[in-house]
C-alpha cells in the first residue's frame, strides 16, 4: 500500500470513527446496537492503521529532519491513541475505571473530540492533495482494478479491527465485567444516580417554591405551571434506565408527572411535531411530539426519594431509550414546535 493510501486509510478511519462515536453520544435504544460493535472494530483497525504508518514514516521524517511535521503527527498520534487506549481499557479493565473524579470512558471521548483540530492541521494546507484520488493521465487506462497490495493490506487491519475487538471482549469476560450494549457498565438496580454532567454545567440550588415550568410554542393554552399545580396534574412510577455516556448505566424507578399530561394540559396545536425540553442551564433536548406522550416523565422523585439538587431538582426529564445526555436536568421550560 502507497504512503497515499495509507493516509487516505486513516483519514476514512479517524472520520468514520468520530462519526459514530458522535451518534452513539445519543443512541440508547436495543436497535442501535450495530453502532456500537462497528465503532469498536473500527477502532481495533486505526489502532493497527497507526502503529503501521508510525512504523513507516517516524524514521523517514527524522531522516529528512522534517521536525515541525512530525511533531505535529505526534501530537495527532498522541491525542489517537489515547482515544483508543481509553476505549479499549474500560473494555478489558471489567470495571468503572476513573483517574481522578473522571471516568476513562469521559477521557475517551474528549481525547477524541481534541484531535479534530490537530486532524485538521495536520492536512493543511498540503496534505489535502493526498486525500484526492488523482484522475488518470493521459496515455493510462482508467477504472483499473484496486492494488490487490493494498486490498491485502485493507483486509489485514480490518482483520486486525476484529482480533483486537474479540480479544478485549474475551478479557473483559474472564474479568467479569459486565457492559450494556452501549458500553456503559451497570450499576446495583434501584439506586439514586451519581451527580454526572457532560461539560460539567450546573445550577444553583432552585427554590421549590419559587420554581415556575413554562409551557409556550403551538399549544392553544400557554401556561405556568407551579411544582405543586405540576403535581397535581397527576403522578406516576416508571422504572427506566438512564445510561450516562461517562460509562455507567442504572436500572431504577422515577416518580413524576408524565409529560403527555402537560402536554393535554397545553393542548398542541395540530401542526406541532416537537417539544423542545429546556434547563434553566441552557441546556435542551428535542423529542418528538408522539415520544413526549410516550413514556417521558417530568421527574421530582427518584428511587422513593424527593429528587435531589444534583439529579435535576425540583424537575429533571426522564426520556426512556436515550442516553443520559438528553435526561435534561433543572427544568424549566417546554417549548411545542
């Protein structure tokens, strides 16, 4: 495989890599579990990708003193590996594995996210041409076969994606590690959360008394509700899973209000399709408008507890089948779109 090939490799690896890492951030749900097992094979690939190109280039760089390009690969096959080191550590590790008060799994992913620009710099200006398959010149066939070097060398790492995916399963077995789906590791069933955010946003402790839900957009009678007005549309139990993309996932049972019952309280336009979920953070989530009178409940209770501050207090949304990402805390706001 040319030097050409190999970067175009990498660079449908690293992207294909973001790409569903970014949709997993959001997946939840049995049926997406595909995502998952192709996201891990992909990385066992980059992993034997980078070690090869690695292998290849460093003395080749060195030899021409190029050093201002080669630091910046390193610094890109630093922030790569520690993406992929991470991931496939909280595999084999058959814990929650932390340093400090973050999860490796959160590690991951911002290791992941950080080398999005040093990507980019790395391919400006120059190496965008190695991306560009060149059109054939004249005088040469064109629509020739692939190398079959180099499909003999696509093959191998995809095989190498698949040992390395396998093996790390293998260990996290004999270690006894059990995961969700999504790789988030289960913890004891009917427990109160730990107090997790995703960019670490928060909020002062809010008065239950002075706390107000505003419902406004589509609807035909906009409203303000009180907690204790929400309250007294009418409670339920549900026990749901809220799997939080720092690692962990937790089995357990939520008392609040069910959201189709502001939702009739508004009464939604016909032309409405959404409900937009928003925090006094800033923070939102979409769902859409046959979701949201679904199973989606306005939380104040959790595990036969008064919801505490840290877990969205006095009213956190609980959305079965997504990812703790959109259980938006502290909220405050429904907006009908």
């Amino acid at each position: 495989m040319s030097a050409a090939a190999l970067d175009r490799l990498l660079a449908f690896l690293l992207v294909a890599l973001l790409v569903t890492g970014l949709l997993s951030l959001r997946a939840a749900s049995p049926p997406t579990a595909p995502l998952f097992v192709l996201h891990g094979l992909l990385a066992g690939s980059l992993l034997a990708a980078v070690a090869w190109k690695l292998w290849r280039s460093v003395p080749r760089a060195v030899a021409g003193g190029r050093w201002a390009a080669l630091a910046l690969a390193m610094l890109l096959a630093l922030f790569t590996t520690a993406a992929l080191i991470g991931g496939f550590a909280w595999v084999v590790s058959g814990r929650i594995l932390s340093i400090g008060p973050w999860t490796v799994m959160t590690l991951h992913a911002w290791a992941a996210l950080c080398l999005v620009p040093v990507l980019l710099a790395h391919l400006m200006p120059r190496r965008w041409r190695v991306l560009r398959v060149r059109s054939a010149k004249a005088g040469h066939r064109t629509g020739r076969r692939i190398d079959r070097r180099a499909a003999l060398a696509v093959i191998g790492l995809a095989a190498a994606g698949a040992v390395a995916w396998v093996a790390a399963n293998g260990i996290e077995r004999v270690a006894g590690g059990i995961r969700r789906f999504t790789g988030s590791r289960w913890l004891p069933d009917g427990g109160i959360p730990p107090a997790t955010t995703f960019f670490g946003e928060g909020a002062d402790p809010l008065d239950p008394q002075a706390w107000r839900l505003r419902v406004h957009g589509h609807v035909r009678r906009p409203t303000t509700l009180s907690l204790d007005a929400l309250v007294a549309l009418g409670e339920a139990d549900r026990e749901a899973v809220l799997d939080c993309t720092s690692g962990w996932a937790l089995r357990t049972r939520w008392r609040g209000v069910p959201l189709a019952a502001v939702l009739d309280r508004a009464g939604p336009d016909p032309s409405a399709r959404t409900v937009i979920v928003r925090s006094v953070t800033g923070w939102y989530a979409r769902l859409p408008l046959d979701e949201a009178r679904g199973e989606a409940l306005l939380a104040t209770g959790v595990a036969g507890e008064p919801l505490p501050h840290v877990n969205g207090a006095p009213c956190r949304l609980v959305a079965p089948d997504r990812r703790g990402l959109e259980w938006v805390k502290w909220v405050t706001e429904l907006e009908v779109a």
